[in-house]
C-alpha cells in the first residue's frame, strides 16, 4: 500500500468551469475526509464518509460541491462552476476509525487555481 | 476567536537549538494530534496524544488536559526540521479534526 494518493497534484481551470478531484485512501481504512486548506492557515473541515455513506457535511461546501465516495473504495470531490475564491489546497485523509483514537493518514494534496 | 490557536505563528532558529511550540484550545477535547507540513503540502501525523506526554526522537509532545494546552518541542533542532507545524484537536468520538493556523519553524544552519 503507498498510502493515499490524489490526483491530479495540480489542476488550473478558469473560472465557471468543473473540476473534479480523486482520492485513493489506504485500502483498510473504512473514513476518508476532505478538506480545504488556503494560503497561511490550518485545514478546514470539507466533509467526511464512513465506507460509502457521507456522514458530514460542512457548511462550507456549498451547493456547487459534491462529493461521492462509491462502494467504500475512492472518492471523488466535484467542484461546479468554479469561482476563484475555490483556489486552495485541496486535501484527503484517511483512517481507521474516529480521530479521538487514530491518526490520520494524508495524501499531498491537489492545488486548485482558477484563473 | 478560533477553536485552536498556536503560538508563535513564526519562528526562526539556529540550529541546535531547543524549539517550544504552543497550542491552546478552547473546546472539549478527547484527543490532539501534531501534525508536520513541508512545502508542497504533503501533511505527516506526527503525535495523537490525549494525556502526558509522548516522545519520539528527538521530537516531544506535551498536553494539560485541565489547562486546555499542548507543546510540542525538539530538541537540538536541525534545518531537516523546518517545516509547518500544525496542532489539530479532536472532539469526543469525533471524527472530524479542527486545526490551528500553523506555526512556520525556519531553522538556520
């Protein structure tokens, strides 16, 4: 296993375009989580899945996200009509279980720009 | 007033240096986690601790649960550890994390 991999690593779009972002976790781990990260601060909660079932949603992901997570396995984020304030990192993990008792497993992170 | 602040936002170094970075939080937690992050944004979990304090190489990390704060401190400090720092709180049976801001540690050589 080599851990959680996203793709692509880097993606420019211009603005009112979709864009759509994969995450492959650690095959055993049943939680994968998306997050936001923008220039200079922390990680912002996105939304979450237990297997296939999305379990939470930030209020942060508006209506132009969604995301899915089919059969357990990868995950895909979906951005609609981007704009540019979308520009950040954007971040996958995973786990075993919930994060008061395991670590997290992060992938590098693809790097959105819309232009 | 975010949930998670850390202290210093920057700070630079020489090496060999002992390093402390600060962590306070303002909500219930069952466990923090410290968490290390190189330019291009690959993060790597570096602690998940709930009490005490945890040791590895010449990293530690220290909570006090009742005071609502961590440290992380490493010592002898080298260039190899510059990097962002990030400490990241978790709510009871929570899955979700809430980070702090990031500490950006330079260390000169």
């Amino acid at each position: 296993d080599t851990g959680v991999s996203q793709d692509p690593r880097h993606k420019i779009t211009k603005r009112g375009q979709n864009v759509t972002f994969r995450c492959d976790p650690i095959s055993e781990h049943n939680r994968l989580y998306w997050y936001r990260q923008t220039l200079g601060q922390g990680p912002e909660f996105l939304t979450y899945f237990q297997n296939e079932a999305q379990l939470e949603k930030s209020r942060l992901l508006s209506d132009r996200f969604s995301a899915e997570r089919p059969k357990g396995s990868f995950s895909t984020l979906e951005i609609q009509r981007t704009e540019q304030g979308d520009s950040a990192m954007y971040l996958c993990a995973s786990s075993l279980g919930t994060a008061d008792r395991f670590g997290y497993t992060f992938g590098s992170g693809t790097r959105l720009t819309v232009v | 007033k975010n949930e998670v602040e850390q202290s210093p936002q920057n700070l630079t170094a020489q090496e060999g240096e002992f390093i402390t970075i600060n962590c306070s939080y303002s909500v219930g937690i069952s466990a923090l986690h410290w968490l290390q992050q190189h330019p291009g944004g690959g993060i790597v979990s570096l602690f998940m601790l709930s009490s005490g304090k945890k040791k590895h190489g010449r990293l530690i990390a220290t909570i006090n649960i009742q005071e609502k704060h961590s440290s992380l401190h490493i010592t002898a400090s080298h260039p190899r550890d510059s990097a962002v720092y990030i400490c990241a709180v978790a709510r009871y049976s929570g899955s979700r994390l809430t980070f702090g801001e990031g500490t950006q540690l330079t260390v000169n050589p």
